[in-house]
C-alpha cells in the first residue's frame, strides 16, 4: 500500500466512526421522545441513510 492509500483508509474510517457516532446520538434522542417508537425510529433510520449518503458522496468527491 502505499501512502494516499492509507490516508484514504484512515479518513474512511473516521468516517465510518463519525456516522457511528452520529446513529448513537440519534437512537438516544429518539428513545427520550414521546412518539411511537416505530415512528421515532423509522426517522432515525432515515436520517442514518441521509448521513450516510452525504458522506460517500464526499468520499467520492
């Protein structure tokens, strides 16, 4: 390997460890709301795809 390739691999990785992050957060705020919890974690879902696509969509960039 060389040298990009392993600054890509390590940028890849924080992002993957920031969007880890980022469900965890989400799935807290969700558990402390007053909806449903099918509804609550359905959006959450849909925000963990939304974070998910912004960051390939940088990584490809």
């Amino acid at each position: 390997m060389n040298q990009w390739e392993d600054e890509r691999m390590a940028a890849n990785l924080r992002r993957a460890i920031e969007l880890t992050e980022l469900g965890l957060s989400l799935r807290r705020s969700v558990l402390q709301q007053d909806e449903p919890q099918g509804d609550a974690m359905a959006k959450v879902m849909r925000e963990i795809r939304r974070a998910k696509e912004r960051a390939w969509l940088k990584n490809s960039s």
